[in-house]
C-alpha cells in the first residue's frame, strides 16, 4: 500500500538568537489511508508544528513531506493552498465557524474554494450536515447553536469536500466531557466509514481513541505503535530514568 503521508527525516528549526529551537528534530513516519492516527505529546513537544506541515500551512526546514505522492516541500504558496483544498479538511478547537453565515452557509464555503457548482456545493453541505445529524439546524446561524453542535457542523464542513486526510487539532479542547465523547465518537464513526483522521492531542485520554499513537516529545517521536500498547502511554523517558524533568 502506498501511503498517504510519509515524513523522511522531517526537521523544523527556528534561530532564536543564539539558540536553535528544534521544533520539529529528525521525524520519519508513515501513516496510510484509513488509518485513525493521534499525535500526541505535552505542551511544546512539536504537535503544531507537525500539523502545519502535514496541514500543508508550513514546510520542513529539512528532511521531505510526501503527502500522496506529491513532494509538498517543493511547493509554491498558491500550489500548497490548492492542495490543502483539495486534500485536507481542518477541525479545530475553536470551530472557526463564520458567525455571519448559516450553518449550510458555513459546509459549503471550502466548497467554493474547491471550485463546486453552486447546486453541487449545497448537495454536499446537506449530506455532510446529515452525516453528523444536523439536517434540523441547516438555516441556522453559529451562535444559536452549542458548542457541541458547532464543531459538529465544523466537522461536516472537514467532511463535505471527501478530503484524503481529516486533521483535528484539539477538537474537544473547548466541549465538556460528554460533548467531547460524541465529538469522538463521530470520528470513530468516520474512521469506520474509512477515513483517514489525524488527531492531534495532549490528553492521553483522548489520544487512546484512536487506533495508533505517535507520541512526540521536544520534538521527536518517542513512541509510535498501537494506542492500545502499555508503551503507548510511557511520558517520557526522563520520568522513567529519574532524571531531570521540567
Ligand atoms: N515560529 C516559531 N519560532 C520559534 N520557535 C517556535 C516557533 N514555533 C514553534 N516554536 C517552538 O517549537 C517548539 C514546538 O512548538 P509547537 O507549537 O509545535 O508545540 P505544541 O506541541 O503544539 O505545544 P502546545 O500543546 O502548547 O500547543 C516549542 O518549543 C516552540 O516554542
Ligand atoms: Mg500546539
């Protein structure tokens, strides 16, 4: 199989000064359709940086991204914004929700940006609203909805385009504890339908919902296996060593 995004020797480093900040140190990983991937690691472990250059928002300083095939370090900035279109669908922590637009409205922008015929954009706004059982809300705007309900209909819109990958960053950052298991449960549905989610997380308790865990720590992976794996859930190696932690 081939996969779908592959880090080879993936750096992000920043000159602070006299400092080398290495957001990003030396990652190679692979992560193949339909597979459910969390990325997960404490604050400053590299999980941003990971998702901007998966995102297609940023590229490496060094080693190559191959999302599908495609070299995206050699991209252009308006060759990297067509790709991101075309192949990714975004969820975040904050919805990011266009409070002036209705609900449709919202699932049907990126659509437009993909270059859909007005009746086929609201086709697919209206099956993804259904999919995450929002048929009722269509006309709707953001603000009369709950927090739940608009990073469900943040999630349509990652879905209306069939997008290759479904990156969340945080989605449940900002919903209680119940809301925060359907927001998963939709994902865990998702990826049994056979989408690709990369999940992007500090809570390990979040992270073990998913199928596979890529644990980063000052930037590079410690661990990446099965969430399932006793290892998947090992902090860090300086607790493990006793030795300085901060
Ligand atoms: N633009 C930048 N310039 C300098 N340093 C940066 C920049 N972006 C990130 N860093 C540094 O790179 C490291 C990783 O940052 P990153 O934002 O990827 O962490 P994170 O895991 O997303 O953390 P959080 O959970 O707090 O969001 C941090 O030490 C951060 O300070
Ligand atoms: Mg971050």
């Amino acid at each position: 199989m081939i996969s779908l995004i592959a880090f080879n020797n993936v750096s992000k480093h920043y000159q602070m000064g006299d400092t080398l900040v290495k957001a990003a140190d030396d990652i190679s990983m692979e992560i193949n359709p339909g597979e459910f991937v969390a990325i997960v690691g404490r604050s400053g472990s590299g999980k941003s940086t990971c998702m901007n250059i998966i995102g297609c928002l940023d590229v490496p300083t060094s080693g190559e991204y191959i999302l599908k095939g495609e070299n995206v370090g050699a991209l252009n900035k308006n060759e990297l914004a067509e790709i991101r279109n075309k192949m990714l669908g975004f969820i975040f922590q904050q919805y990011n929700l266009l409070p002036k637009l209705t609900v449709l409205e919202n699932v049907e922008v990126p659509l437009m940006y993909a270059g859909l015929s007005k009746a086929d954009r609201r086709k697919k706004a209206i099956e993804a609203l259904d999919m995450v059982q929002l048929s009722d809300k269509l006309t709707n705007m953001p603000n009369q909805l709950s927090g739940g309900q608009q990073q469900r209909v943040s999630i349509a819109r990652a879905l209306a385009g069939d997008p290759a990958i479904i990156l969340a960053d945080e989605p449940t950052g900002a919903l209680d504890s119940k809301t925060s298991r359907d927001v998963l449960g939709l994902l865990q549905e998702l990826h049994k339908d056979g989408h690709t989610i990369v999940l992007i997380t500090h809570d390990n308790s979040i992270a073990v919902t998913a199928e596979r865990i890529i644990r980063l720590e000052d930037g590079y992976v410690i661990y990446d296996g099965p969430a399932d794996a006793p290892e998947a859930m090992v902090i860090s190696h300086h607790v493990l060593e006793g030795g300085a932690q901060s």
